[in-house]
C-alpha cells in the first residue's frame, strides 16, 4: 500500500509541474452585432451579409482530407448576451437530404451540421451542438474521450430545406454555457457537417490525419469583446402526481396516490462556476428502460444517468485509464444511478481560475426499509473531482467518493492523469484507493487499483495497450465495478484502408489480444478477437467477429469464444436497420456453475414514412444450451414496438408496448410529451403490465390469456425561470 502512495505522489508532482499551455493558433474575431438575426432558417439578416462566409470543409469519414461532395458555408456572430451560427448547406439532390421532425437527441441518423464549442480554449472539454436540416436539436458535453449525450442545454435554432439544400440559424445564449471570467473571452471551435447517404463527414477547420479524432486539439481559437459575465439565478419549480393499482387477487386495487412538489435551483458564482441545489427533487423517469435480457447475469445490469439534477458537468467525472477494454472491470467510479432516492443535493461544477476545474456532489439519499433497518434512515454521498489542465488535452486530476452511513462507509480517492505524448498518442494513468467499513464490523478493508493505458491513433493505424490491477478488496459503492481481484495487460492494433471505390468506403482490420488473472484463484483467462469492419454509403456497415476466449468463475475455467455478425444503416431515408448476432461458447453462472452454448441476437427497424411519424420494431433474443445433455436451459426474447408521432419541435406523442416471453409479461405505456426548453415541460404518462396468470383457488397460477396486474398514471409539470 505503501508503495502505491508513493507512486502516486510522484506522479502528481510530475505531471503538475508541467505547465498549462492554450491553444497558439490563429483566432477567429466573430463580427459582434447590435441587431440580433431572427432564427427562422432564412440567413436573410443584416449579419449575415456582413460576416465573412468559412469555407474549406473537409473529410474525415470516411477518409481525412478529401473535399466534402458538396459545400458549406459557416458564419459565426455575437452580442453581450448570446453566440450567433449559421450554415449554407448546398446540396444538389436536395430531396435526398434526411431529416426529420422528432424529438431532442434523435436527430444522428440524419443529415445534420454542429458546433463544438470549447468555451474556455483550455482543450479539456467541449459543448457540441447539433442541428439537422429541420431545426431538431441535440447536444452533448464531450470530455476525457467520452461524449455524453444526456446533457440538455437551453438554446435556439431553426433549419429549413430548399432548391439549393438547406440552411440553419442557431442563437446559444451565454446563460446557457460556462464560460471564462475573463475580458477579453476566449473560446475555440470546430465546425462540422454530416451528409448521412454518403457516409461523409467533414469539419472546418480540417482535422489532421495524424492527430485523428483528437478534436480538442484541434480547434479554431475565437476571441470575444464584451460580454456579460453574468450572476446567473435559475429556478426550476416542478409538481408531479402520480397513481398507481396493483392486482389483489385478480383485481385491480389502489396502491398508492401521490402529489409532491420539488424545487431546484441554479445560482453562477461567475461565469463560470456554477452551484446547483435541489429539495425533494423529483427523479422520477418519464419513459421506462428498455427491457434487457437479466437472467444468468455474473453482475448487474448497466442503466445509464438520465435525471437532469446530476447531468450537469457529468463529464468531468470520467476517470483515466477506466472502461478502456471489455475486460475492464473498472466502468465508471462515479455512477450517480447508485444514488437511488435522493431527498436533497448540492452540486458545485466550473472553473476556478483559469485551468483548474472542480465538480463535487453532496447527496442525500433515503434507503429503502431493507437496509434502514441496518443502517438508519439515508446514505450521504460526498464526491469531489478536481482536474488541472496541463499542454494540449493533457490533464492531472484528482477524485474522492464517500458513500456514508450508520455503522458502514465505502471511501475511495486517488489521482488520474492523460498526457499526450505527440500528436498522435496519449498516455493515461490512475490509481486509487478503497477504504471500508463492513457493517458492524469493527475492522476495516482496504483495497487499490491501478490502471495504465497507451493509445495511439492516426488515419491509417490505431494501437492501444492497457494495463490494470485490482485487488481482492477494493470497493467503489458510487460506481459501476463488474469484477475484483483480477490483474490483466491487452494490446490492440487496427490498420485502416481506403479503397479507391463510391461503394466500398472504408476497411477496417482488428486485433486484439488480452490475459487476465484472477487473483483468488491465480489462474489465467484469454481474451483475443479479430474483427473485419467494412463501411458502405447510407451510413451502412458490417463487421464480421471471431473470438477465442476463457473465463474463470468459481475456481473454473470456461470458454466464452465465439462468431459475430452485425452491421446496419440508413437504407433509404425512410429505413434504418441495425441486426447482430452473436453464437458461442457460455457459462451458466450459479452456485454449481457449467459449460454451455448461447445464442445472442438483436434487432432494430425504424420506419419514418414522414416528417413527423416514426415507427421502431425492436428485439433482443438469449439462450442457452447446456453442453452435457444439450438441454435448453432458458431461452429469452423480448419484442418491443414504438410508435411516435412529433406534432412539432415542441410536442410528441408517443405509444410503446413491449412483450417479455420469458417473463410472460406485456408492457404497455403512453406518453404525451411538451418540452419548450430543457425544464420547461409537461408530461403525461400511463401504462399497464399484463401477465400470463390467474387467480384461482387462493393463488395466482399460469394461464393463456393476460391479466392486468399493475397500471400507473403520471403527470409532471415544470418551468424554468431565468434572470
């Protein structure tokens, strides 16, 4: 332990003394306006004519540095209060452009342009804001390697299609993004377009083939003049009601009629820094998750974060040298989905000073009677994050989790570090430390892990290697962790081709080879796949997987290799599918566990025969067969249709069932959905669960036809109130 200690305080010293470098390229000066554009799509405003047009898009998908098959135009522009962007996107077959109207986020299949937005030039972290040629909004916050896309920001846009292609305005108000506190204000942008029927993808600036998809190095430094620095005040008031029966002996009954009323405000020390507060917050989930096979399971599902108090500044929690590889088992150290029931919470995410960068949550959160029994009434959770950004994308950072209760506490901190090495390759590093108090217990655990991963990636070749060791007792109560006690090393190399064809649009050929010890046992598991990638027009692809792998479960050792085939697309601009298919060798996970063979399919049709109505079939399918006597153990399908209808950007309608012939159960839920601006919402909500039983004689027993058995409504309203 000691040793560890040691090592990670040298790696601190070394990487902070390291000095912190901003970006020495040329800047971009936006013309500022005092008569703002209308955001209707048309680019007939004053500022417009006057700005200078950026031209010069170039490829990167599928290739780097090809001219984009059609041109673009971008224009940027501001006053004090807001960011002003605007595209010409020329296209010569504009009834070919694919668009639709539907809800925020949902708009990746589609033609689409965006802005990348590093609002502090610091290379750590970028806003991403896409648009397609209807106007339908998603964004994102891109951090660490990882782009979150459940980030919702408040801001304005407006696309329109015509003879020539289409246009797009967008007006980001500076109370929507965190910015530096500092005159004058600068901030770095990439400005890129998607055409989806041709696989193309291009951006302005171009990227440089040999620093690949390093987007945050890689960006066209703005300079601003002017700007109000506010003291942002946001106040999000919400009520909700819901009512919920449940069957009691074949009918349904009451359970439970609830009102309640949240409040959650938003308050901006600066520009950029930023506290969040919220009471009784309301975390209830507008629309149920999809249904995932969960029975022969080692460890427990993944759900991702979904609920609007935790999003902000999500992304500065990401951790180094963590979920690298699928033998990793070190997925996330902070997973806010632990904090299960929350009754308050404070949060402080921003900048202090320029390069420095703090995220922090405190939580309280009500346990369920199980386990308030045994530890009282709420676990409080404390999470600290601090990272200091070092030359390009490179970073040191540290990070503390305490999840606190009566009699019981799991703690971790450590540090984590990415340095890039050259243009072309990273370096990642971290190491942490668990400390836990089992119950009532007197004694206390400790446990570590440490990570270090290499990666390298240019338009040709990709190489990563990746190194980790977990111990036996190391524990992460506030994150995602699959596996303990494992020590594993794996390398991977892909080389790209780009063959001189419209059709055949990219090669891809991987390798990857990784060993794995498990330390309770001291055994040794495998884990090598090679993989065969191609990329067609329309966005399809196909990969075809071959693998040969083992796994040690309860002092065994199993194989788990197997064939893989999946790929998909856009077809037309009414058809998207998407099919895998995975068969193999399997371990039946139980206390007497054995060798078996499983089958894994799923599939996913979208059918949009207009603007505004979507149509999605989707299914998923396991099973497995045991090797002895080749009994089929289980086998588990779940067929899921939705149906939206998308009135306009603002309202959807949208109707979901979903079967689980394993479960014999039969979902059924409606949603009627209005959003203005992210928090300023309503939502209604109704749905049913219907099983394959009757009461009869005292007990409820199988049968053919379906039972109601649970049925909820829901209503929720909230406003966003501004100054």
């Amino acid at each position: 332990m000691g040793r560890i200690c040691r090592t990670l305080i040298s790696l601190a010293i070394l990487f902070t003394l390291s000095p912190w470098v901003a970006s020495a390229a040329e800047s971009l000066k936006p013309v500022r306006t005092d008569k703002p554009p209308v955001i209707d799509g048309k680019l007939d405003d004053p500022i417009w004519q006057t700005a200078a047009p950026l031209r010069g898009f170039k490829t990167y998908a599928p290739d780097y540095g090809k001219e984009m098959s059609e041109q673009t135009e971008a224009y940027v522009a501001y006053d004090s209060e807001n960011l002003y962007f605007a595209f010409r996107c020329y296209d010569r077959e504009p009834d070919k452009i694919k668009a639709a109207i539907t809800s925020r986020d949902n708009n990746r299949v589609d033609d689409w342009i965006c802005i990348n937005l590093d609002t502090f030039n610091d290379q750590q972290a970028l806003y991403a804001f896409y648009v397609n040629p209807l106007g339908i909004q998603g964004d994102s916050r891109f951090a660490g390697g990882n782009e979150d896309m459940s980030v919702d920001v408040v801001w304005y846009s407006a696309g329109r299609i015509d003879e020539s292609g289409y246009a797009i305005e967008m007006q980001v108000p500076l109370k929507s993004i965190r910015y530096s506190d500092r005159e004058p204000v600068e901030m770095a942008v990439v400005f890129e377009r998607r055409i989806s029927r041709r696989s193309e993808q291009g951006t302005y600036p171009p990227l440089s083939p040999e620093r690949g998809m390093a987007f945050l190095t890689q960006m066209m430094p703005m300079e601003f003049r002017g700007l109000t620095h506010y003291t942002l005040l946001e106040i999000l008031p919400a009520v909700t009601y819901s009512q919920r029966y449940k069957s009691d002996q074949g009918n349904l009954v009451i359970d439970e009629r609830k009102g309640d009323g949240s409040l959650t405000a938003k308050y901006g020390i600066t520009s950029d820094l930023i506290v969040d507060g919220t009471y009784n917050p309301d975390f209830s989930q507008v629309e149920a998750d999809a249904g995932q096979v969960d029975v022969n399971l080692r460890y427990d599902l993944f759900f991702p974060e979904k609920r609007p108090f935790f999003l902000e500044g999500r992304e500065n929690f990401t951790i180094a040298a963590t979920g690298g590889t699928e033998l990793d088992p070190i997925q996330s150290i902070v997973h806010t989905r632990t904090i299960v029931n929350p009754l308050t919470g404070v949060k402080l995410t921003g900048q202090v000073g320029k390069g420095h960068t703090v995220a922090s949550i405190y939580a309280i959160d009500e346990l369920p009677p199980d386990e308030s029994t045994l530890f009282g009434p709420y676990a409080h959770f404390l999470i600290f994050r601090y990272k200091r950004a070092l030359q390009e994308d490179s970073y040191v950072g540290g990070v503390y989790t305490g999840r606190e209760m009566k009699g019981h506490f799991n703690r971790i901190g450590g540090l984590d570090a990415m340095y890039r090495l050259t243009e072309s390759s990273t370096l990642e590093f971290d190491g942490l430390l668990s400390l836990t108090k089992e119950g009532t217990a007197s004694s206390q655990v400790g446990g570590h892990t440490l990570g270090l991963r290499y990666l390298y990636s240019t338009r040709d070749v990709d190489y990563g290697l990746n190194f980790k060791s977990v111990s036996e007792n190391f524990a992460a109560e506030a994150g995602y962790i699959t596996r303990t006690g494992v020590l594993y090393l794996s390398g991977l190399v892909q080389r790209k081709f780009y063959p001189p064809s419209d059709f055949l649009r990219r090669i891809q050929l991987e390798l990857f080879s990784g060993q794995l010890q498990d330390r309770f046992t001291k055994l040794w598991e495998t884990s090598n796949y090679v993989t065969l990638s191609n990329l067609f027009p329309g966005s399809l692809s196909l990969k075809v997987k071959y693998s040969y792998s083992t796994e040690i479960f309860l002092g065994n050792r199993f194989e788990t290799g197997g064939f893989q085939i999946s790929g998909g697309g856009l077809f037309t601009k009414q058809f998207y599918l998407s099919l895998s298919y995975w068969t193999g060798r399997a371990i039946y996970y139980s206390a007497d566990p054995y060798q078996g063979r499983s089958d894994l399919a799923a599939s996913s049709l979208i059918y949009q025969p207009s603007d505004q109505l979507s149509c999605e079939l989707s299914f998923v399918y396991s099973d497995f067969l045991r090797d002895a006597d080749g009994q089929r153990i289980y086998d588990y399908p779940i067929g899921r249709v939705k149906l939206t209808y998308q009135l306009n950007k603002y309202l959807f309608f949208r109707g979901i069932t979903e079967y689980n012939k394993f479960k014999r159960q039969l979902l059924t839920d409606f949603l009627a959905s209005f959003t203005y601006v992210p928090g300023t919402v309503v939502h209604f909500g109704y749905g049913s669960l219907y099983q394959r039983i009757k009461w009869e004689n005292g007990s409820y027993v199988d049968n053919d036809r379906f039972l109601e058995t649970q049925r909820g409504l829901f209503f929720k309203m909230s406003y966003l109130w501004r100054m």
